[in-house]
C-alpha cells in the first residue's frame, strides 16, 4: 500500500484499539492517564472513546502545546521555572496511588526548543525530574503498566518529510507509524503476538547463556566493552505491571534490553542517528567510556545539550541501559530519519545514559536503590536513549570461561 492510497480515518480506530487492549491491556474498572501533543486531538478523542468502551473509570488528558512551552522558556526566568508547583507532584503521585495506567503520545517538532537558552532548558527540566523522582522511580519499576506510542502532528510531520506540503507530510507519517506496529498486516493482533514472540525468543538466549560481556565494534568506530552484572534480564517487549498484568511499554517495539554493570563499560561508542533531546537535536557524537564512567565526549552538533544529559547527576555519566535491536526491522527497512527516539531507537541498537530498570536483574523490583548499586545497577534523574547500532555492528557475547559466542553480525541477530 502507498501512503497515498489509505486514509487516517479508517485505521485511527483501529491502532487506538491495538494499543489499549494489546498493548495496554485496558479492563473494566481501569483508570488512564494520557499524555499527548493538542496538535493530535483527534487521535485523543479516539483514545478515549475506546478506553471508555474497554470499561474504563476515568480518562485523565493531560495535553502539552511546545509553542506554548517554548514561550514559558523564553520568558520566565529560572526562578519561575524551576519552582514546581506542589499540585503538578501531588496529582502525578495520586493516579500512581491509584495505579492508573499511563498513555504516553510521543510527537513534536524535534527543533522546538532550538536557540532557547540551554542552561535554563537544563535547569527547569531537571528540577522537574528532582520534584517527580519518586513518581519516576515507580514507573521504571513497573508499579504500574505504562506505553509511549507515537502520533502524527504537522511540526513533526514536515521535519520528517520536507519536500511534502503538511497534509501530505502528516498522512505520510501517519502511514508510517501504522507501519511500524503492523497495522496493515490482515490481523495486526496475531503479528504483534508473533513478533513478541520472536523477541522472546532472543532475550531467552541471552538469559540463559549468562554472558559475562558483550564486545561491539563496528566501521564507524565503535570498540566497546559492556560488562553484565550477575543475574541480569534481557526484556522481551512485554513487562509485568506490581498486580502481574502483562503489557507492552512501547509500541513500536524491537528491541531486547537489559542493564549494563555500574563499573564495567570501557571503551568508545559513535552514534549513527541523531538524538533528540528536549527539543534540541545533537549530532555525530562519541562518548568514551572508562570503568563505566564518561570520561571524554564530543559532537559535530549539540554537544552543549550532550553536556546537559552527563551533568544531570553522578548518574547521567554512566549507562542504564544496552539494547540489542537488528538492523532489518520493519522501521530500519523503510528508510525514514524520524528525528524521534521511540522510533529511531527501534531501528537501531542502542544505549541510554542514567538511570536502570529495576526490572533487568533478578528480584530487582523488590530491592532498594542502594541494593541495586551494589548489584552494579546504575541509578539517576535521567534515562536517555541513544543509538549505535548499524548494518556493520558485529557483537559478540563472552561467557566466564571465556567462550565467545557471535550475537549479531553485520547488523543482525544471528542466533
């Protein structure tokens, strides 16, 4: 099918469907929470109207508007704007109390925040983090069951395609992000349950082979080493919510993850997609790595936004999370720069700086953060995603007795 065939209308239902009972897995009696851009009131609207059919209690929007917060960063100083206001945390933490399901919509223009001052960005973004840490830390543990899901937006749409006007622009990213969760397929429910499947099928190998590194190198320069701690889980796309209810955590999904040791990542890492981070992108970066630690880093484009993310905390310098992601999937395969990490991260393997998931070793809900450090699990404000992985990635996996076993080679799974 050509983007120029199909019509948004006939399938918004539909992936609204595919996302609250497969992905979300909505139930009578459920709460939800979503977060989504204004510009992508109709798919909202859907949203809704399809959770409430599900036999949802409640649908919170909570809409975001990046002209109107462009104008807040412009024009309030860092006093107003790092002074989080008590109701913001109070309301957050109360759907958590009630164990609300969270809906996040991902899409805007990727240059929004361009040219506003970045030490103001940093300042108000992680006063922020700081005011909803507690939040936060329930929702990379699982508390409760969450997704991030794209949506098409006309800010968005035109960075991806410029040479279309922006209806076509936003049909044709539409296209595209139905694409990417095998929307088109004859039964979009069975081709996603045969994809996790098949996912589920890498993270058990990794698991059971109990790797103690994994060694990457590539053209473009990489030559790194990331150390496993013991006991460590390599994720599938489904989680487990506190209550054992099974959802998926973002759709498109085509990765397997897990957490790297604390102390155990050496070597140099090369981007191969840009980052997009609060609105500024950054470009063609390196960072290089000693006992876990960034100790240089340099980009051709953003770097002082790259210097934001490693100074969040003592955290932001070190690794949270590995990635493992083959370079033929169905977003890699279409070609398209989509400036987003959900779906750039889901074409390449990758990597995120900070904070872990509690759910990548064993037991790790139940322990606490000093537990997980001690267990090599790295702990911060911050959880930023960055890609590496290209068609010349080659990774191989080495056990304790020094066994090397090939995981990818030029790109790809070969196990």
């Amino acid at each position: 099918m050509n983007y120029k065939d199909f019509k948004v209308e006939d399938y918004i239902d539909l992936y609204s469907e595919l996302i609250l009972k497969t992905g979300l897995r909505i139930k009578e009696g459920d709460r939800l929470v979503v977060r989504c851009p204004v510009d992508a009131r109709d798919f909202a609207i859907s949203i809704t109207k399809k959770a409430y059919e599900l036999g949802a209690i409640e649908v919170q929007m909570d809409y975001r508007d990046e002209i109107l917060s462009r104008l807040k960063y412009e024009n309030e100083s860092v006093e107003v704007l790092t002074d989080i206001p008590k109701h913001k945390v109070d309301k957050e933490n109360y759907y958590m109390e009630k164990k609300a399901k969270y809906l996040s919509v991902t899409g805007a223009n990727p240059d929004a925040f361009k040219g506003v001052d970045s030490e103001k960005l940093f300042k108000a973004n992680l006063a922020s983090s700081k005011a909803l840490k507690d939040f936060s830390a329930k929702m990379m543990a699982n508390y409760i069951s969450w997704i991030v899901v794209g949506a098409s937006i006309p800010s968005w749409a035109t960075k991806v395609f410029p040479d279309l006007d922006k209806e076509e622009a936003v049909r044709k990213l539409w296209f595209e992000i139905f694409n990417s969760v095998r929307l088109f397929e004859n039964d979009p429910v069975k081709a996603t349950n045969e994809h996790i499947e098949n996912l589920n099928r890498y993270s058990k190998f990794l698991n059971e082979n109990k790797f103690e590194k994994l060694v990457y190198t590539s053209k473009r320069g990489t030559n790194l080493q990331v150390e496993l701690p013991k006991g460590y889980i390599f994720a599938g796309a489904t989680d487990k919510n506190s209550d054992g209810e099974t959802f998926i955590a973002n759709m498109p999904s085509e990765e397997v993850f897990s957490a790297p040791k604390l102390d155990g990542v050496n070597g140099i890492v090369y981007s191969t997609l840009p980052l997009n981070y609060n609105g500024n992108l950054i470009k063609d970066f390196y960072l290089k790595f000693e006992n876990g630690e960034v100790v240089d880093y340099d980009a051709e484009e953003g770097k002082e936004y790259l210097k934001n993310i490693l100074e969040t905390d003592e955290g932001s310098k070190k690794l949270g999370e590995v990635a493992l992601v083959s370079y033929n999937t169905p977003i890699s395969m279409r070609k398209v720069l989509f400036f987003n990490t959900l779906y750039d991260e889901n074409a390449s393997c990758h990597f995120a700086l900070g904070k872990s998931y509690p759910s990548c070793i064993e037991s790790g809900e139940k322990l606490s953060i000093e537990e997980l450090k001690e267990r090599g699990m790295n702990d911060s404000l911050t959880h930023v995603d960055f890609m590496v992985g290209d068609e010349t990635t080659n990774i191989v996996g080495i056990k304790e007795n020094r066994e090397e076993v090939q995981i990818f080679k030029d790109g790809n799974f070969v196990i």
